[in-house]
C-alpha cells in the first residue's frame, strides 16, 4: 500500500467518536426483538406499542422497554396523540441502511 494512503486511512480511523458510536448503533440493533420492530417500522411508517406487541408477539412492557433503548440510541422516534404514542424510524444514515437491507427479507 502507498505511504499517503495508509497514512489517510489511519487518519480517518482515529475518529473514535464516529466509530464507537457506529458499533453502539449496530449493537442496539443486534438483538432479535429490536431489529423486528427496525423491519416493522422499515415497512410501516408509524405503529403503536401496542400494535407492534401484538405482531412481534411479545408484552406491551417488553415493547415499550426496547423502544426506550433505541429512542436513546437516536433509531426511533415518536409521536403522542392523545393516549396512544406511534413510533417510527428516524431519519438517518443507519435508519437508511436498515431500510435498504431489511427489504431484501
């Protein structure tokens, strides 16, 4: 390999804020139920705890305790109106990604 170029790519891994926070994402979304509700809310732009308990087959709690991880996590976001929240996949690289991979399924 060229001297500039390993020197370039050393460089760009140094940025550890953006790596960290890459695996973080990757992990969050590793787990079986969290990438379900990902591949729900690729396919449907907006759906309850409620509704997406009943689909993936688990308790509302369970729902609401996973949806909780990935708001932090920057991957949903949410939307009260009045007793009920919807949520939906925010905008973003990785919101992209999951979109364009989870529609091969």
């Amino acid at each position: 390999m060229q001297m500039r170029k390993t020197k370039k790519i050393k460089k760009e891994l140094k940025n550890k804020t953006a790596l960290i926070q890459c695996a973080e994402e990757f992990n969050i979304i590793g787990d079986p139920t969290r990438l379900k509700i990902c591949y729900l809310l690729c396919h449907y732009e907006k759906l309850s705890v409620g509704e997406i308990a009943e689909i993936i087959g688990v308790s509302i709690s369970a729902v609401s305790h996973t949806l909780r991880k990935l708001k932090k996590a920057n991957i949903v976001e949410y939307q009260r109106d009045f007793r009920h929240v919807y949520y939906q996949l925010k905008q973003s690289p990785l919101a992209d990604m999951l979109k364009e991979r989870l529609n091969l399924l």
